[in-house]
C-alpha cells in the first residue's frame, strides 16, 4: 500500500497524537495510547501516530495512492492546529 511518512521533533508528541485521536474519534475508527494510535479513515485510507520523548511519526496510507497529497495535509494541519504554540514541520517522505 501507498504510504507517507513524517517525523517531526516535538517534546509535546504524546500530547498531539492522543489531542488528533480524540478530535476524529466521533467519524472514524480509532484505536490509541499515550504512545501508539491509528485511525481508520476508511476507503482505503488510515493514519498511524507514534510518540516518543522527542518525536512525533506519522504514517499516512492510501490504497489508491491519489488521495496521499491530501491526506498529508489533512493530518499535518489538525497537528500544527494543536500545536500552536510551537513550529512543526512535517516533510513527507513517499513509500512504495
């Protein structure tokens, strides 16, 4: 499957995976912990989140591979939306 993947420094990481999780939890299938969590966004499309200390990783998935441009957006923004009180960046790196 079609995949992205980001990784963005952040001491907040836990806070900000767990903060998205919540936010889709009344639309899409989520599964989550302080360290871990997905989201099922259906059609073919899924997040998966992890945290560490200093981390924040973000895989994104597209069966179609099409929908990954917006997927990547979607996602980064509701994170930098959450993290407003520091700079996040998120460059994508495309996966076979």
């Amino acid at each position: 499957m079609p995949q992205s993947i980001a990784r963005t420094p952040t001491t907040n990481a836990s806070r900000y995976l767990q903060q998205l999780c919540k936010h889709w939890s009344h639309r899409f299938t989520i599964d989550f912990d302080p360290h871990k969590g997905s989201i099922d966004f259906g059609e073919g499309q899924s997040a998966e989140l992890s945290a560490s200390d200093t981390e924040l990783t973000i895989t994104v998935s597209d069966v179609k591979e099409s929908g990954l441009d917006e997927l990547e957006r979607v996602v980064a923004d509701h994170v930098k939306r959450f993290a407003f009180r520091e700079k996040l960046d998120f460059a994508w790196m495309r996966k076979a």
